[in-house]
C-alpha cells in the first residue's frame, strides 16, 4: 500500500533538537534562526531531507513557519493546522501563533534590541524577506545569512539522504509539444522582456519545459534541479548525475547541456553583465544575492514557465480526460462499496482509504497518489486537511458524515475528487448544510464570465448560498492542477484572496466548496474544471469562458434537500449524472452500473 497511517514526528522533536539547533545557533552568534516550511525549491511537499520544521518541531503540514530564539520559539500555523499543530508540537517549547494574522513578521517585532536573527538564503523568497527584514529593525535587531542551516548542523548524519530518484522522458504523447518547441516559445518570452536568459527553479516548470518527470517529492512527479534558459532556447540543466536516466541525454538533445549542481553557482556568474529573468516568488533570496554578486541585471518578473504550463494544450487535456474517466470508475467502485456494504459495516477511516486506493491500483496504470487520501469519519471531516494516523484512526458512526478526499497520479493527468458520503440515516442538518454547499459548486460549474475574469471575482459565487444562511468556509474555493505534475499549480485559483491572474482556456482548476462543524462532522464536494471558450449567444458583445467537469463520480443525493434547489440547479444535477452513467457506466461491472442507474436518475 502507497499510503501509511505511521506519524513520522512526534511532541518530543521539539525538546530533542531545539537544543541542539541552539548550540549551532550559539556557534554562529546567533540569538535567533529562522525555520520556514519551504526548501531550496519553495515546495510545499517536501522530500525527508529538506522537512527541517517538521524536525526542529514535530509539525508536518504543508505550510507554516518557526522561529528560535534563545529563550523562546514558536511555530506558525493557519487556519487548516490549529487542531494538527497542537497534537503533534510540544507547547513547552513552541509557542503556537498564526501564521496570517500577524505572523511571523509580528513576532520579530518582540524581539530584544541588538539581536542578531539568522536565516537561510536559499530558503526564504525575497518578497518574504522583506517583510521579516523590516519587522526585524523595528525591532532594532539585525536579520542575518548564515553560511551555514544550524538545523542541518544539529541534524547531522541523522538526516536523510538527499532523493536521488531517475529522471525520466515524459512522451510526447502525454505532453503534447515537444520540448524545444517549448523552449523556443518561453525563450521569446524571456526575449519579449528584454532579457538575455531566466533561472529556473521551480521543479514543476523544469519538468514541464523539458518534457521530464523524477521521483523526488512524494505524491508528485517532480525532479529537483534547476535550469538556466537562454532566450534563445538553449539551456544548463543542473542535476546529480546518479538521476540521469540512460536515454535522458538523447531526449534532451544538444540544445541542452547537462551539468552537476555545484556548477550552479558559477554558471549564475557567467550571467555577469546580462539581463536575467527571476521569480521572486519561486526563487530563493540565494539567487538574487549570487546575481547581484555577479554584477547582472535582475528582471524580477513571473517564471515564464508558469502561465503556458498552466493553459493545457489539446493533447494534454484529452489524456487528463481520460484519466478522469478511469479514476471515475475506481471512485464509482468505492462508493458503490460504500453504499452497500459500507452502510452495513461502516469502516474505520483505514480501511475506506485502503479500499479506495486498492480500486485506483486496480487500473494497473496509477504511478501514485496525488496525495495522501484524507479520510475523515465524524469530527474529523472539519478538519480540512486531516490524515489518518494509526492513533487518530476512527470508525465512521451510524448516521454520521464521512469526508473521501483523494487523488490519483497518472501518465496521463493528476486527479483530486472530494465526496462526501452518508453513513445510515443522515440529520435534517446535515442535508440542509450539504445542499446549500452544492448550490455553491453548481454555480460555479455552470458560470459563464468574459475572458480576462479571474478567480477571485468569481469565489462568492460558491459562497453566496451558504452567506445568506450565515455560514462560510475558511479555505479557497479552488486551486490549480497539472497534468501528471502538482496537484496543487499556481497562478490560477479560486479565493477571496485578490490575484492579477486571469482564468484562461486550458487551465484546470478545483471546484471545492465546503462546511463544517467542530468537532461534528465536515462536508466538501469537489471537482476538477477545466476552462473553456464559451459558446457566443444571440446578442452577446464580448468573448466568455466557461467550466467543463472532468471529474466524473456520484454525488449522495441522500445529502440533498430538493426543495431547496431551484429548477435550473436540479436540471444541472441531473445533466452532470447523466453524463457520469454514460462515460463511467460502461467501465464498471453490472452490478455497479445497475447501482449507478439508481443514483444517476434524474432528481
């Protein structure tokens, strides 16, 4: 089984290695170091050896922050993390603060006149930076590079290796455009700015650019490395050697020269004099500092790998069709399992991410999860984010909710699908609370919106149902996904959270609203989006867009209050299933089809 429910921190880290990492800080002069979530790569899911705040601390979301000082620490944490950050961090040692409302910014702002804060170049982006910086001189102390992680030094030869998987060809039949084709069009990008060349670092745009998949980061595809593209469209692709896969170099071609990391630095220094591309979001401070060490001209603009990543072409979207398609039967197969002897035996929340992982590997083709499945029986579904473990491992109750929230990685596209599902006899509640979360995710899937639109003028359409009863959620509506790549891809999104990024064809997008009740239960119904041209009508003046699902799985009409949808919602529902019987019923056995026939029929 891919997925374990082992923990692998404990409280105890922090009393452990706090010391230790305040020896290392001692030994530099320190009186503070800075711990984020993020790695040399600012990823959000991380390989063993680069989860530094999970081991000064004990926490293991994928955001957060620490900070330890001399006398005190704290780690940082929103609004998804406040229940998991108090289980797994010792509260002797860290104080637990948020992470949005004043953070870590406010934090250093307590600090004593004259310290002197570390912080690791490679970790922080320069627009983090800033803030901490100023922060930290209110303060009248001093935000200082380390030439040296003292979380790496007390560490030490504990530490996991590095990830040295193989860095494979992705097929042109999954990719849709060749890689020097890619490079052409981004180099004239990168021209279009008035740049000579851009640094890549983020691993998602390097394994997109040159047509390439790794194994370093779990649940995702990803090959660390960094790459210099020249406007040109040749390149300097810094990997390990012991990743190069036998027939990388042919697939690369002599456009792309292959070199070791510890060239980087200075291949960033031949960049001396010339215009340079960077993100200050993706990239680290380290990159800036080495830059302008080298004396070349920064352009700090958006990776010019991140938007044409995120507009799939037609190859890509037709293969993540299909993928959806096949993770559709092995959901419909769950939740058909789900619905019979589930509702007989409700299972603990193991065995239903077991069973669901068990249908996806069934294909034959799942290369992994998307994720880790969130299987979230009772109070736990208000947890957005919760993972069972052995020791919060529950059996979902008899008239209780149970959250599924997963995904699955193949060739062909990445999938992430929430249901929510009754277990016996639903509450008036719930049913109320399930509908108005619906009506929320079929106004956004029926939403027509002129192009240039982006996500954060469209997210209260998903909230507009539950607003009017005074209730909301906390989490954004939707985020980005790629194909065989992250399940989690910038620049679009779905939240109140203002973004310049506009919604444009081929980007795919989660439809994800949600409700929950502490401590009760949660409710969440997400599909994967995809936008399109919308059709011109009569009289229209401006060009719009639209969704098509690509998530294909029964929704528990047992959760729905009819009364409170109007016609036009119903007839939507009653489309989307009817599509679902059609392209997910041939692919599953009689008597799932003869299940999918009662639960596909019209409302």
């Amino acid at each position: 089984m891919r997925q374990t429910f082992d923990e692998s921190t404990a409280p105890s880290f922090g009393p452990k290695h706090v010391p230790l990492i305040r020896q290392a800080m001692a030994a530099q002069g320190l009186d503070g170091f800075l711990v984020p979530h993020e790695d040399e790569h600012q990823n959000e899911y991380l390989p063993a050896a680069n989860d530094r705040l999970a081991w000064a601390s004990g926490f293991t979301g994928s955001a957060g922050a620490g900070v330890i000082l001399t006398d005190r620490a704290a780690v940082f944490v929103d609004g998804r993390y406040t229940l998991q950050v108090r289980e797994q961090v010792d509260q002797g040692v860290f104080e637990i603060r948020d992470l949005v409302e004043g953070g870590v910014p406010a934090y250093l702002e307590t600090v004593q006149k004259g310290a002197v804060i570390g912080y690791d170049a490679r970790l922080h982006s320069p627009a983090a930076l800033e803030s901490l910086k100023a922060a930290t001189a209110r303060a009248g102390a001093t935000l200082k590079p380390v030439a040296a992680n003292p979380v790496d030094q007390a560490w030490g030869q504990a530490r996991p290796a590095q990830p040295m998987a193989p860095i494979v060809p992705q097929p042109i039949d999954y990719a849709g455009e060749g890689s020097s084709a890619k490079r052409a069009r981004v180099g004239a990008s990168v021209a279009a700015l008035g740049a000579e060349a851009a640094v890549i670092t983020a691993p998602a745009s390097i394994a997109w650019l040159f047509n390439v998949r790794g194994g370093d980061v779990i649940r995702t595809p990803l090959p660390l490395s960094q790459a210099i593209l020249n406007a040109d469209g040749t390149a300097r692709l810094f990997i390990e050697p012991a990743k190069v896969s036998a027939d990388l170099p042919a697939w690369l071609g002599n456009q792309v020269s292959l070199e070791t990391p510890d060239k980087l630095a200075e291949a960033l220094g031949d960049l001396s004099g010339k215009s340079v591309v960077v993100d200050p979001a993706q990239s680290s401070a380290w990159y800036f500092d080495t830059l302008a060490a080298a004396g070349a001209k920064i352009v700090r603009a958006m990776d010019p790998c991140t938007l044409p990543r995120a507009c799939k072409n037609a190859v890509e979207l037709d293969g993540t069709r299909e993928a959806h398609r096949r993770d559709g039967a092995a959901l419909t197969r769950f939740l058909h399992w789900l619905a019979t002897e589930g509702q007989v035996n409700p299972p603990d929340e193991k065995e239903a991410v077991a069973k669901l992982e068990a249908f996806r590997e069934a294909t034959g083709v799942l290369k992994d999860l998307s994720f880790d499945t969130i299987g979230a029986a009772n109070g736990h579904g208000a947890l957005p984010h919760y993972r069972p473990t052995e020791r919060s491992n529950e059996r979902a109750k008899l008239g209780s909710l149970l959250l599924v929230d997963s995904g699955g990685q193949y060739l062909d596209g990445t999938t992430d699908v929430t249901r929510t599902v009754a277990i016996g006899e639903p509450t008036a509640e719930m049913v109320q609370r399930n509908t108005l979360v619906l009506k929320g995710h079929l106004a956004i899937a029926r939403l027509r919106f002129p192009a240039g639109t982006t996500g954060s003028a469209i997210d209260a359409f998903a909230r507009a149902a539950l607003w009017a009863h005074g209730l909301d959620y906390d989490h954004g509506t939707g985020h980005g996904v790629g194909v065989y790549l992250g399940v989690h891809e910038g620049p679009q999104r779905i939240s109140k959270a203002p973004n310049t990024i506009a919604l444009q064809p081929g980007m795919i997008v989660s439809n994800e609203p949600g409700y929950y009740k502490d401590g009760e239960y949660g409710i969440r119904i997400e599909n994967l989006e995809v936008v399109m041209p919308a059709q011109d009508v009569p009289g229209g003046e401006r060009p719009m867009h639209r969704f098509e699902a690509l998530t294909l799985a029964p929704i528990d009409r047992r959760l729905i209050d009819k009364a409170l949808l109007t016609t036009e919602e119903i007839t939507q529902f009653d489309v989307y299933h009817a599509r679902v019987l059609r392209e997910i019923g041939p692919r599953v056995e009689p008597e799932v089809r003869a299940w999918m026939e009662q639960v596909c029929a019209p409302l």
